[in-house]
C-alpha cells in the first residue's frame, strides 16, 4: 500500500497545536469530555490484553442499541480504524469501489492507497448534497465489491430517510455488491436516528453483507479513547475482519474499552445536556446564516458539521480570506480541499466550540470575507 498523508490530518489543529487556535470551528464532534467528569476508579483494571473482538460487556451494549447480537459486533480503535479494516478486507488493486464525495478522508483514501479503482458518488449542493438511488444503480459496474456512504453525511450533515437507506440495501443486495454505512453521527439526526443498516439484513453466512460503523468520538465528546466498532451479521466475513484486526493491532486498549463502558453505562444521564448544547449551538449557526450575505448552505438535517460556499456572486479572494481568517482572527475552519472540493467551500463544526466562542468564531469569518473581497470594477 501506497500512503499519503491526507490535508485533513496534516492541518488538524491538534497538529498545528491548540495553543495556536483561538476559535476552533474545524471539529466535527461534541466538545471533547474530561476523565474527571466520567468519576472512574480504574485502580483495580487487569491491564491485560483484552477479547481480540471487544470486551463483551461492552459489545453486548452497543448491540442492544443495534438490535443485532454481540458476536455481530467488533470493538475497533476508533471508526477509522474500522474503515481501514474493512478497506484491507474486501478490496484488492484494482477492484472498484463507489464511494460519496465529498466526505471524511479516510473513506476515500485507504482505498487509493490499495490501488483500487474508485467511482465517485458525486453529491451536489444543488441536490441537497443526497445520492439517489438511481444515481447509485447507474454507477454499479459489473466488478464493483463496495458501495461506501455516510449517514448523516460528513462534511454536509445531509440525511437519507429510513425508507431511501432499505432501498439502497436492497439494490446493492440485488447486485451483491456489499454497503458500508458509516453511522459515525447517527445518534445525532435531528428527526431521530435511522435503524443500523446492518440490523436491516438478517444474520447469514451467504447473504450480500451490509456493514455499520460507528464510534464514541464524536456525539459523545470521547475521541481521546480511540473506541469504535463495526457491526457485520455474515459470520464468515467478520472472521476475516477479525483477522485483519488481530494482524494490525491485536486487541484494543483495556483502559479505553473499560472507560467507553463505564461511560455507556451511564449515557443517559449524560445525554440530555449534550444534545441541548447541540441544540443551542445550531440556533447560533442557523441565525448566522440567516444574517449575512456572503455564504449559502444545505441546511444540515444531522451531525454537528455544515458545509457552506461563498456565493457566485461575491467578490472574495478565497486564499485571501483563509490568511485573514487564521493569520489575524486566529479562527479555523474545515477548508474545501480537505474533502476534494474547491476551497470556497467550508466546513463549519459547531458542536464542539463553547456558545460564546462559536458566535465569535463566526463573527471572524464574516469579518475575514468582507476584508478579502475585491472592489467591484
């Protein structure tokens, strides 16, 4: 494999250094929880290697929410490593994949690092940034083994409904082609959360496999544990991802499967003031958004990301207003090119900044672009 370090990772604040970043609007999470408010005592935690498929404890948590079994369920390093155990699993050099772009990074680059060939799911703002099932049949070629999308979407926050997501399973189970379904912000669709695609195909070592992932990273502020997990219901698959999870990294972190457990444990107490602070922070956005002039956006159905663009008509010199908007403002946004789009597009994460910073970081970005546009004539 052929890697590539990804501008969504090399421009990450945590790589340019927090102290450097006075409004963080690049996050896609919840704001990140501290271990004291989790009050754990670990003290007495066997720092042991852990099940090679999850601690079943928590396994058998996460597939109570799913509706599927706890053997269907593989506890992972975060979803990203999940993604990449997936990828290494069904694709080689040249098989094709169809995949959703934009979206996170990783979707699209571990399979170019494999040397597959990959067909874009191209997704328009003048569409809603929404595939379309025929827009996803037209594309399936007869060597197609996967077909990759995210739900609610990063970097858009779009949505597919319950009965567009059965009637996607049921194409690519038409066509045997298996589905990905990255479910990373499922928790957070503002009508409620979809079923999980995988409880949506019964348990069966012969059926076309639809996977789930997600992960305790972003609706519940824990990126720092590195907990995710996969949900595979075809038995002869998900011991082919185990495998590949065993070769790469054996077993997960014991520390991090007890503090995501304990935290499970105690969710719903925890729940009703993140998805309240949620709440609040995207009244902040959606006023925003109503009041000025320069950007235009699909208004997120889910998640805690938009992805807005400067106007046709509005004179912004675009590499202008990021200098301004970092170098003088000190404020950070997602821009375009980290998800192969032209840089006038944005992503703007609201969940994670505190209220008062968010509506300052957002009163920078207005400021940025009216001090980088050209004068008209």
């Amino acid at each position: 494999m052929k890697y590539v370090r990804m501008p969504i990772e090399i421009e990450s604040p945590e790589q340019m250094g927090y102290e450097n970043v006075k409004y963080n609007l690049t996050e896609s999470s919840f704001t990140d929880a501290q271990l004291a408010d989790l009050d754990l005592d670990l003290r007495k935690l066997v720092l042991c290697y852990g099940d090679h498929q999850g601690n079943r404890a928590l396994r058998e948590l996460v597939a109570a929410d799913s509706g599927v079994h706890p053997d269907e369920v593989l506890i992972t390093a975060g979803a990203a490593s999940a993604l990449f155990v997936i990828a290494t699993t069904l694709l080689r050099a040249g098989d094709r994949i169809l995949v959703e772009r934009p979206n996170y990074a990783t979707n699209i680059e571990t399979p170019r690092a494999i040397g597959a060939e990959i067909d874009f799911l191209t997704l328009r703002f003048e569409e809603g940034f929404r595939p379309s099932l025929a827009q996803i049949e037209a594309q399936l070629h007869p060597s197609t083994k996967l077909v990759s999308l995210t739900v609610p979407h990063n970097p858009t926050g779009s949505m597919l409904s319950e009965s567009e997501l059965r009637q996607i399973i049921d194409l690519c189970t038409r066509k045997g082609v298996t589905l990905l379904v990255d479910e990373t912000y499922r928790e957070m669709s503002f009508a409620g959360p979809l079923p999980v695609a995988a409880s949506l195909v019964s348990a069966s070592s012969s059926a076309t496999p639809v996977l789930s992932v997600s992960s305790l990273s972003k609706t519940w502020g824990l990126p720092g544990i590195r907990i995710g997990w996969l949900i595979c219901r075809n038995p002869k698959l998900m011991e082919s991802l185990l495998a590949a999870k065993e070769q790469i990294f054996i077993c997960n972190s014991v520390v991090d499967e007890e503090i995501a457990l304990r935290f499970l444990q105690q969710r719903a107490k925890r729940a009703p003031a993140i998805f309240a602070s949620m709440k609040q922070n995207f009244t902040a956005l959606s006023d925003w958004m109503q009041h000025q002039h320069d950007l235009e956006w699909v208004k997120p159905e889910g998640g805690v990301v938009c992805f807005p663009r400067f106007r046709s008509d509005c004179p912004v010199d675009i590499e202008r207003f990021y200098r301004i908007l970092n170098d003088k403002y000190k404020t950070f946004v997602g821009p375009g090119h980290w998800f192969e789009m032209e840089r006038r597009y944005l992503r703007i994460g609201y969940g994670w900044p505190s209220l008062q910073d968010l509506r300052e970081g957002l009163s920078a970005i207005s400021l940025a672009a009216k001090e980088a546009q050209t004068p008209s004539g």
